[in-house]
C-alpha cells in the first residue's frame, strides 16, 4: 500500500470517528419541569399557589402563593404552600393550614394587604401530631376534610381578635394557643435530647 492511501485511510478513519463516537453514548436526560396552579377568589382578592414539578427525583417540587387585588399583585411569597385557605368575613385576614411537610408550611396568616402576619413551618415548632411521618411529607395537626376555621371578632365586627381550628383529634382550639404550645413543646424535645448525651 503506498503512502498516498495510508495518509487517506487515516485521515478517513480520523474524520470518521468522532461520529460513531456520537451514536455509543446515550442522549442526555432532559430535565422537564410543569407548574400546576390553583386558585381562588374572595371578592376582588385572588389566591394562587403555583407548584412547580421537576422531572428529576433530585430536585424538589417549587411553592409559590401569590395574592391579587384585580390585576394588582399584593404578596409573592416563594416556599410557601397550604391545602386550605379561608377569609375573614369581610376578606381582611386569611388563614391557610397544611398538613403536609412539603414546602414546610403549617399555616399562614396574610391580611388584605398581602401583609404576611404568621407563618409558622413544621420544622419550627412540635405540633400536637396525630400522625407524623417524616417520609410521606405527612404532619396531620387538623382535621383536612372539616378543618372549621372560626373568625372571633371584635366588639366592632370586624377586627379578627382569635382564629381557632378543628384540630386532629376533634377539638375546636384556639390557633395561637396551638402555637404557644407549639414551641413550648419544641423546647423540651431540645431539652429531653440535650439531657440523653
């Protein structure tokens, strides 16, 4: 074989490789993500929580509840998602409760503004569970089918004084009390676990 065809055959073979190397490897996985979104109305104030799902195991679902007043955006508030959601009689304060430990919220409290004025996570507090179970996203504290959010109301009917629930076990409890014993429980899991060292 001269020389003119082995320079040839090589730089054939040169030219040729990096395309059959293309076809040994596998495409790379895409990575996809969806938002589902749910929303809802109390006069002219709009509720929407965004969920945003990866096709990744990886990375985790992204919350997102904003509130409206018309087209005007009053609250963005990322990290945050509820399963239920309730006004005030006159739409001035809303309550949300989740019993799931993803995003992490157990409830929130907003006012008309979009002003958040409590939001309280499951990690931050040791709630009066009935079931807890870290590895379902599960922390059930109130009853979701009937959860009974009540409104206490000022002499003037209007200012929100108290806000109680229907909690896990059947009971009508008052919200901030449940959070007042909330921490206090969390305290003495800190203390109870500092003292078995």
């Amino acid at each position: 074989m001269s020389n003119k065809k082995i320079l040839l055959t090589l730089l054939l073979l040169a030219i040729a490789t990096p395309s059959l190397a293309i076809t040994w490897h596998k495409p790379t996985n895409v990575i996809e993500t969806k938002t589902s979104s749910s929303s809802l109305e109390f006069g002219d104030i709009k509720v929407i929580m965004d969920v945003t799902y990866s096709t990744s195991p990886l990375i985790k679902p992204e919350y997102i509840v904003s509130m409206y007043k018309g087209e005007e955006l009053l609250a963005k508030l990322p990290g945050v998602g509820v399963q239920v959601l309730t006004a005030s009689a006159n739409n001035s304060v809303f309550v949300g409760l989740s019993n799931t430990t993803m995003p992490g919220t157990a409830f929130i409290i907003l006012n008309n503004k979009g002003e958040l004025l409590r939001e309280v996570k499951h990690i931050s507090v040791a709630l009066d569970y009935c079931i807890k179970n870290d590895g379902l996203n599960k922390a059930v504290w109130f009853d979701p089918k009937r959860p009974n959010i009540q409104f206490k109301y000022a002499p003037d009917g209007v200012s929100v004084i108290d806000i109680s629930i229907l909690d896990c076990k059947g009971e009508q409890v008052s919200l901030p009390e449940v959070v007042l014993k909330a921490y206090d429980n969390m305290v003495k899991e800190v203390e109870y676990q500092k003292q078995q060292r």
